[in-house]
C-alpha cells in the first residue's frame, strides 16, 4: 500500500530515521497483531507522528466495516485518532494541529484527499492503518519524556516499537501497556 505523507514528515523521518524506517517498513509487513510502529520527529514545539498498526489493533478487524457496530467502532476509533495527541508530555500539553488517518480500504471515515491510491486490503488479507500528525506542544524543549495512551484507547495494541529523533539525537524503546512512557535522552 502507498500513501502519500506532507513533505516536512516525510524530510525529517528520511533524514533522521532512514536506517530506522526501513526496519520499521520490514516489521510492519510482517504485520503481526498486538504490534504496532510509532515513529516520532520533535523540533522546538512541534512533534511530527506517524502510527503503522495492522488495523485489528485498532478496530479489531481487518476487512471494510460491514456492520452498524464495525462502522460504530470505525468512527469512533477515528474520532480518537484525530483528535488525540499520539504522544504526549507527561501534563498533556500536546494538542494535534493535523491529523490525517489512512486506512487500507477504501471507506468513507478515511482520510484520503482523492489522491486516487489503491486502498484494497492485500492478497493476504491483511490491513494497515496510518496515522500522521503535527502536534503543537507548548515547553516541549523542557520535557525529557513523552507517553502515549494508545494502550489505555485501544487494547489490540500490545506492543510499541517507538522511534525518535530531534535534534539531540536518535534512539528508539519497546512500549507496552505497562511501560507507556519513553526519555527523550535530553
């Protein structure tokens, strides 16, 4: 599946996390339940994210919504990932300026701009969906940690494979639902 991404994520995450994002695409296409790929890029007070989950982490199926529930289920799961801060300092400071949410179907609650992609789930049946977000988060130069309540909104995801960089460096963690919270290393 091919999205496309806005240039400033796609010009930090390349050079920043090449090395890191083509694992993290290696990983996601072995597309395991319970896991999913967070990739982060920090600048002054701006946070630039993108989530790769297999959609039954977030929906708990894998197929377009056939149900008055699946569609239920869809909306709000969207809702949640628009409108909610993907990663957060520890007093929620964080608020999402944009917030694009993609999914490997073609359905009516996903974003996608009529770019014309081929959104069909692949042959095997499986399906992803992509989060990206710009968040504003005032005296992020003073936070050495960041969280996600991913876990606490959607218990498909088990595990997290996070991955940063800002202009201290680099580095990466394993997050589960007990361990939510990732330093920055400043």
């Amino acid at each position: 599946m091919k999205f496309q991404y806005p240039i400033t994520l796609i010009s930090i995450l390349t050079l920043g996390l090449y090395s890191v994002s083509t694992v993290a695409q290696q990983n996601l296409q072995a597309h395991q339940h319970g896991m999913a790929e967070l990739q982060v890029a920090i600048s002054g007070e701006q946070i630039d994210v993108l989530l790769l989950s297999p959609a039954y982490n977030l929906v708990g199926y894998e197929h377009p919504p056939r149900s008055a529930e699946q569609h239920q289920t869809l909306e709000s799961a969207v809702a949640w990932l628009k409108h909610t801060a993907l990663v957060d300092t520890p007093h929620q400071q964080c608020t999402p300026e944009q917030s694009h949410v993609l999914t490997s179907w073609n359905d009516q609650h996903a974003d996608h701009h009529g770019h014309g992609h081929d959104h069909d789930h692949d042959s095997s049946g499986h399906s992803d969906i992509e989060i990206i977000q710009r968040l504003h988060c005032p005296g992020l130069s003073d936070i050495n940690e960041l969280q996600t309540e991913l876990f606490d909104r959607f218990p498909g995801v088990e595990k997290l494979k996070a991955q940063w960089v800002s202009p201290q460096g680099q580095n990466g963690a394993r997050l589960s639902p007990g361990k939510h919270r990732f330093q920055l290393g400043r």
